[in-house]
C-alpha cells in the first residue's frame, strides 16, 4: 500500500525552524497544532473534511503523522473495534524507528503506561474492573453536597466584588477541589497543582515537568494509604482484588485526575459561556423550559470537553474511511468533527436535547468510566453559581473572548461577568436563591404586553368575622371567602403550608344572597 506520509521515514524539521509556524507542512498535510488549529479547530475540521473525507491524514508536533477520524461512525468502528485498533502505543511504528523521542512534547500523553488506557484484553478488563468498582462505591449524593458547597466557597470568595473571571475563579477550581476530595488528598490542592493539571496535556516545554509534580502528588498518596486506609477513591483502588501495584495505582489515578479535572473544567467554562452569550439558551434556562442537566448535555455536542483523544494504533493493515491504513499507524479520535459530522447533524442549530450519542466521552471499552461524576460536577456547580449570582452578565464583548488550545482540548482564557454585589454566605449550607437585578436583562425573552396574574385582593379575618371552621389565628381571607394558612399553632408544623378546603357561604350570606335574586325578580 502506498503511504499518505512519503516524508515519515526522513529528516524531521527541528521544533525551532519557521516552518513550524505554519498550517501546512511536508507534503502539504495540515499541521493539528500551531496557530490555526488553536485558534479555528472548528475551521481546520471542515477543510481537511472537505479534502480527505471522513478520515484525514495529519501532521502532529515535531510534523509527526497521524491519522485524524472525522465521522461519527467512522470514530465508532474505531473505538469498538480493539482488534483493528489497539491502545498500546508501543505498537506506534514512530516510535519503533525513532523518529519520536522520548521527550516529545506529547510524551506524557502516549508514553505507555501500565494502566488500562493503555491495555486490551484481559489486562484492560482487571485494570478498569478495578476502576469501574470504585467508582461504584462513590456516594453520588455526598459529591454532589460537596459540589454544591464547594460552590458556595468559591462564590463567597468574590461575591463581594461584583465582578470575576469565572474561568480562573471558578471553572477551574471547583472540579480540583471536588477530584481531590475524591481520591482522597484535599491537602494537595492548590494554584500550582491546577497549573500542571492544565500544563500537562498542552504539549508545552514544560509539560514534562507538570506531570512529574503530579505524579509525585499521587504517589506520595499512594504510598500513606498502604499504611493509613482511608474512606477514599485511593484506598478502594489499594485494596481491590485486582491487586495493582503502587506505580499501577498511582497511574490510575493520575489518569482519573487530568481527565475529569480538564473535562470538566472546560465543560463548566462552555456551559457558563452559553449561559452568557446566547439570549435564547439563558432565556430557556431561566424560564424553566431547559434544566441545568440538559443545558450541560447540549453543551457536550457544541462544544465537548476534549476535541479530540490521542491516540489508537493499527494492529494491522486495514481500511477506515476508504483510507489505507499501515500496521503501526497512530489515529485519533476526534471528538469535536464527529459531534459535527453531517450525517448524524445536518443542522448544527438543531436542539439536541435528550440526544446522549455525542462522542463527549469516547466510546467502546475505553469509554470515560468517570462522566457521571463530571456530569454532577458540571450540574450542581452551574446551578449553584447561579442560584447565588442570577444576575451574571458578561463583562465584555463576546468576541473578545479569548481562546487556548491543542489538537486535544480548547477552553476560554477568561469569562469576566459582572453581577450585584452581595454577602458571603454559609458555605456549610445549600445556597439560597439570590437578588437578581431589578433592571430588563437583555437576555429576558419578553411580549409587547406585560400579561400578570391578578392579584387577589385580602381581608383580615379577625374579631367578629373570624372564620369559625378551625382556621389558625392570623389568618387571611381573599374576597371569595378562601383562607390561606399562613402559620399554625405553636409545635404544630403541620399547618404551616396547607391548602384550605373551599368552604360554602356562611348562613346569613346565602340568606342574603336568596332575598338578592328575590328582589331582583330571578
């Protein structure tokens, strides 16, 4: 078969030559990383599918080949089919032939790992057995009473300014803060330990080194819940029957960490950007019309946490998208053109409500066993933060709105919103509903005509006019005789709340209104 890459077995421009800055390199394959894939993912998607297809050939750092999966069932096939496409990247022929170092900028992301990401068969099923168990043993109820106070932490921290960056003080911190709890190490969380999550997979010069920082973290935590078993994710992992060594653990855990830490990070940061900048989304949000879930679901096909996943390599020969694949060929499973591939999204408009087949969270067996609990992140903290703060707005333009990316992941800069400043509340509680600006947000959905509920008008019902049929003292009447019960009996909380039964007409009523129709002829 010949090779899309004719220049794969030759000299490898140096990272520093000038060519590097530019979209298209060697054989006029485009570049997944440099400005334009940055900056317009989306832009990059539709030309390489308007030139190769459903599945592109792609130059990753240091022009690198791979193999971009762009369509929907294209990515399917793909991560279903282990035994055409494998996770082990020691299979990748790149690295068989040296023509990727070890100190590539990607290496912590396709070094191999003695962890079930990278494994088949029956390694892949002990190790995300024992991953898939633990998870099970997570109280889905106490994460989210973390979420949810952990949220109120962060808002109290600048409720009091009127105005933050959303990104920086609260969509990155609030999924840290939750993932370290989990797994059993809240003492590590801190400023630099965000830096490196995010520093780690951008391919950056220093992505080495944040994963080192990381790594030590977890195995430092590893190594105190051998002696100290805890109630915690890092223990279940110790102690389960698969027996997995502490670099195995440790592994395990660093990859449960990155992952839903920068999902859910980036989901957060997108579901709050469309809360902002779409008058329709918060109009429907506000209303009532859209739940917070559903706002996150529609969030994870427009704008999904990772764009794309690295990587799968070619057991063998084959054939993916009318493309030739070689043995040792490395693919990546692109998430963000899958979600909008034509053939399952003709419209990108269209409301995707209730529709769960976006690639958000990869597929197959190495499907994201963790996305429930990102899920529960991402909805407990929206709705918190804006329960506490509904009447964010955002700061600046909406295209002023800076993005950062690689080939894996894109998210905001920054998300600055205003709001009416207000009190701390007690981050010990769930958040009260908060003071929304009494000025027209333009993001309300409003008629011509202000159409209200009359409002019914109330009479004391004290002294000689006291209802006789058991209300509560204090009581109150409207103009058609109901009562409401406003407060009950001291201890009696029974009454606080209850829905009077319609009573008819007093007697000298009925005797008034039958002398009425006399008088009147009826």
């Amino acid at each position: 078969m010949t090779s899309p890459f004719p220049y794969e077995h030759g000299p490898v421009p140096p990272p520093e030559c000038p060519a590097h800055g530019l979209s298209v390199g060697p054989g006029g394959l485009r570049r997944l990383y440099g400005p334009e894939a940055e900056q317009d993912p989306h832009g990059l998607y539709e030309k390489l599918r308007a030139e190769h297809g459903t599945v592109a050939p792609v130059l990753l750092h240091g022009d690198v080949p791979a193999w971009l999966v762009l369509g929907h069932s294209e990515n399917l096939h793909m991560t279903r089919t282990p035994s055409q496409f494998s996770r082990d990247s020691r299979r990748w022929r790149a690295l068989q032939d040296g023509s990727v170092a070890p100190d590539h900028p990607l290496a912590p992301i396709f070094t191999w790992q003695p962890i079930c990401v990278f494994a088949d068969g029956a390694t892949h099923e002990r190790q995300r057995g024992a991953v898939t168990d633990s998870m099970a043993r997570i109280d889905t109820r106490g994460v989210r009473r973390h979420v949810n106070r952990y949220s109120n932490r962060l808002v109290n921290g600048f409720c009091r300014e009127g105005r933050t960056d959303l990104v920086a003080e609260f969509a990155e911190r609030l999924p840290m803060m939750v993932m370290c709890a989990i797994l059993g190490m809240p003492e590590e969380y801190n400023d630099r330990m965000v830096e490196a999550a995010r520093d780690m997979i951008k391919g950056t010069a220093t992505a080495v080194q944040s994963n080192a920082y990381v790594v030590g973290a977890l195995t430092r935590l590893v190594e105190r819940r051998r002696r100290e078993p805890a109630d915690d994710f890092a223990t279940w992992l110790v102690e389960h029957p698969a027996n997995m060594n502490d670099q195995e653990v440790a592994e395990h855990l660093r990859l449960i960490l990155i992952a839903s830490y920068e999902a859910t990070a980036n989901l957060i940061a997108n579901v709050l950007r469309m809360v902002l900048t779409d008058p329709r989304f918060r109009a429907r949000l506000s209303g009532g019309h859209m739940t917070v879930p559903e706002a996150v679901e529609q969030t994870l096909w427009d704008e999904p946490p990772f764009t794309a996943v690295f990587g799968r390599w070619a057991v063998g020969d084959t054939e993916l998208g009318g493309k030739h694949i070689k043995a040792g060929d490395a693919l990546i499973v692109g998430i963000a053109p899958a979600n909008t591939d034509p053939v399952v999204r003709p419209d990108l408009t269209a409301n995707m409500e209730g529709n769960r087949s976006h690639l958000a969270f990869s597929g197959g067996p190495h499907e994201c066993p963790g996305q429930d609990i990102g899920r529960a992140i991402a909805d407990v903290g929206v709705d918190a933060l804006l329960m506490r703060l509904p009447d964010l707005e955002l700061a600046v333009d909406e295209k002023d709105l800076q993005w950062v990316g690689n080939f894996m992941s894109r998210h905001l800069v920054e998300l600055p919103a205003e709001f009416a400043p207000r009190s701390p509340q007690d981050d010990r509680e769930p958040p009260s509903m908060g003071r929304p600006n009494a000025a027209r947000q333009d993001w309300e959905v409003q008629s011509a005509v202000r159409h209200t509920a009359p409002t019914p008008v109330r009479a004391r019902l004290d002294g000689a006019h006291a209802p006789s049929s058991g209300a509560p003292a204090g009581a109150t009447a409207t103009v058609d005789g109901s009562a409401d019960a406003l407060s009950g009996a001291a201890g009696d909380d029974t009454a606080v709340g209850r829905v009077p039964r319609q009573r008819k007409p007093g007697g000298p009523a009925r005797l008034w209104r039958v002398v009425t129709r006399w008088w009147n002829g009826d």
